[in-house]
C-alpha cells in the first residue's frame, strides 16, 4: 500500500491540469501515485497527461460519467492508504499533501479531512460547512443579507477558525484527503453515484459521520482554487444538476417533511426568477428555472 494516491477528476480541464500536476508533483513522495480521470474531454486533455506528465496515470473514459463514478474508478484502481481528491482548478500548495498525511496519521478516528481554500487572488474562501438545513436552502435562494448569507445560520463556520484544525460536517469536494480503510466500510460503491454532479461529498460525510467515523478542517493543506471552471462550460445543465443532487441528498436522509419543505422552497425560489425581467426575456434562463421547478 502506497502513502497517497492523489486523483483529479478531469472534464475539458487542459488549460488547468498543467498548474494542479504541476503543484502535485513538486511535493509527492517517492511511493505516492497520481491518477488522472478523465470524463470525455474533447480538448486534448488526456494527450496532454501523456505527453508531458509521463509519472502521472490516465483513466481515459469514453463518456461523462460524472464526479463520482469518476472518483470510484480513481479509488478502486489505486492503493494508497490516503487518498486526496483534486479539482483540476485547485493549485495545491506546498506542504499540503504532508500535511493531510500527517493529520490523518494523529487522528485515527477521521474518515475525511478536507484543506483550506483561497481564491486565485489569495482572499479566503469557505471549505468547510454544516449539513444542509431549511435555513441554508432559504439563504440560497434568497441571499437577503452578506452578514447572514455569511453566517452559520448558512451553514458556515467561522472565519477565525481557519488556522487551527476544527471538526466538521463536510468539506467542500474540491480538495480532500480520504481514508481508504474508511471507505472500505461504506462498500466498494464509495461516491453514491446516483448524484451525477454536485452533493456527492456531503451525501459521502454523511453516511460516514453515520457510521461513527469524523470529519475534520485540516489547516495545513491548502489549495487555490479557480472555481467553477469546468462546470461553467454547461453552466445551464449544471444549474439543475445543483438542485437535482441537493434534492436527492434531502430525500435520501432526511425526513419526508424537510424534502416537501426543501421542494417548496426552491419552488417559490424558482417562480421568483421567473418574475424578474431579465430571467423573464431569457427564453433559456426561464427554461431552466422551469425544469428546476419540475423536478
């Protein structure tokens, strides 16, 4: 068994993989693996991993078959005793990966630790967040106030806490380390790959916090994170895959109750957009608020 295996889930993601491997392989070990999963791309993303990053593994799939099932087939196909899942828009920094393997060596009950992230320009950004309530699903769609949509009535911890390791529900999926003995326990179905794009994380902490294991904010593995980048290329299908997947997290463990009242929300959220003069001349933005609304 290696120390890590780190895997990217890649989808049309050339411009960005340079700098993530780049960052990867500066810090890895002489025993930890990198494996690229790549959806489908059609920009040559694949070819680049093999031209010029020979050290790095590539699982070249024919079609999208989405964040997790991608992530399954990195886990499954490797051996590390910790595994790091990189978003090809992050830029890992230096020490990071020592850092998580040192963390998750001291706390033999976390399951999951997730890093900290900024944005491009160095400002802070949230990695860390609660399980989702009615609250946050409200603030969603009706972000009315910065100081609330900031607060942990949404969800967020805070900011002071960043620099010391803290436990948590869930981290953003962005960048994490994972214990593979932790994994073993939930199965070899990992990722539920029920949720193609978006909540698969929170679903995975979930079940495991379940089964007794932690989560935890480790302060000393931190990326840069872009954003979005990938998804921003089918950002009108990734909009309802969001709300799809937070729906199915709902009625997949919380109360049918909570799930009316979720559904109800997003809803009235959706009717509200509609209503609004520039979704309203949109036929494709009022499309997508109506598919939302059906699901």
């Amino acid at each position: 068994m290696t120390r890590l295996s780190l895997l990217i889930v890649s989808y049309n993601s050339a411009a960005l993989l340079g700098p993530c491997l780049h960052s990867l392989l500066a810090q890895t070990a002489p025993d930890d693996e990198i494996v690229v999963i790549d959806n489908a791309s059609t920009d040559g993303s694949a070819d680049l991993v093999r031209q010029r990053y020979p050290a790095v593994r590539i699982i070249a799939n024919s079609d999208n078959k989405g964040f997790g099932a991608a992530n399954n087939q990195g886990i499954n196909a490797t051996t590390g005793r910790y595994v790091v899942l990189a978003n090809p828009d992050c830029e890992v920094q230096p020490g990071s990966l020592d850092g998580y393997h040192h963390f998750l060596e001291s706390h033999p009950r976390a399951a999951v630790a997730g890093g900290r992230l900024r944005y491009a320009d160095g400002a802070f950004q949230h990695s860390s967040f609660r399980f989702p309530t009615l609250s946050q699903v409200f603030l969603d769609l009706f972000p009315i106030n910065w100081r609330l949509t900031e607060s942990r009535l949404n969800g967020r911890y805070p900011k002071s806490w960043d620099g010391s390791p803290f436990e948590i529900d869930h981290p953003l999926g962005a960048f994490m380390c994972v214990r593979r003995a932790a994994t073993q326990e939930l199965g070899m179905g990992l990722f539920d790959e029920a949720f193609f794009m978006y909540a698969e994380e929170v679903d995975w902490c979930f079940r495991l916090k379940r089964a007794g294991w932690q989560i935890w904010h480790c302060s000393d593995a931190l990326a840069l994170h872009h954003g979005g980048r990938s998804t921003r290329q089918r950002a009108g299908e990734m909009f309802v895959q969001l709300h799809r997947s937070r729906l199915l997290f709902f009625y997949k463990h919380y109360p049918p109750w909570f799930s009316w009242a979720a559904r109800a929300l997003l809803r009235i959220g959706m009717e509200a957009r509609l209503r609004k003069p520039g979704t309203r001349g949109d036929g494709e933005q009022a499309a997508l608020c109506r598919q939302v609304m059906d699901l």
